[in-house]
C-alpha cells in the first residue's frame, strides 16, 4: 500500500466519541443491540459500550459509542431524540445522543 493511500485515509477518519441515554431499563442483551442498531444508521460504529452498576451487574440507562466519522456524530447530536419501537421494548424507546462534556480540573 502507498503512503499516499495510508494518509488520505487517516485523515478522512475522525472518530468522535457520544454519550448517549435512554429513557426506559436496558435488561437484555437484544435491547441493547437494538439501541447501538439504531445509532449505527447515522454512521459507522468504532465502539460502543452499555455501563453496568458495579455491584448489581444490571445494565444502566446510559452508555458511550464513537463514530467513526464527525459528520456522523453530528448528525445524531442534532436529531434532539431518537424513537425505535420494536419488539423488545415495551413502549417506545427514546435514545438522547449527546456530545460528552470535558472536565476542567
């Protein structure tokens, strides 16, 4: 491979990390899947990751993904609410995708 094709593609990669919340309990495995399913139609996924509580186990309303384009990103931080309806969800599921907040120290 060319050095040419090795740096136009990294520079056009620009991931971009989101936090993102849910209104309703995560408590199975598919729900999740659906919920990084639905995040994945802006834009390729790099990762993704539900939190967990650390004592219970039990997956909490909130987790991270990074896009792996910007542009991508910002189209889910501009949409103020994402709906999925589906199977698994006993009503609606709202996701908010947000641009996570640096700390200062």
């Amino acid at each position: 491979m060319s050095k040419s094709i090795i740096s136009s593609t990294a520079s056009t990669i620009t991931p971009t990390r989101a936090f993102f919340r849910v209104n309703q309990e995560l408590s199975t495995l598919a729900q999740s899947r659906q919920v990084f399913k639905a995040l994945g139609e802006y834009g390729d996924l790099v990762e993704y990751k539900v939190l967990r509580c650390p004592e219970t186990f039990k997956m909490l309303r909130y987790g991270f993904v990074v896009f792996k384009h910007q542009q991508d990103a910002k189209k889910a931080f501009n949409d103020q609410f994402i709906k999925i309806t589906l199977d698994q969800f006993d009503q609606p599921c709202e996701i908010k995708v947000e641009a996570p907040t640096k700390r200062t120290s």
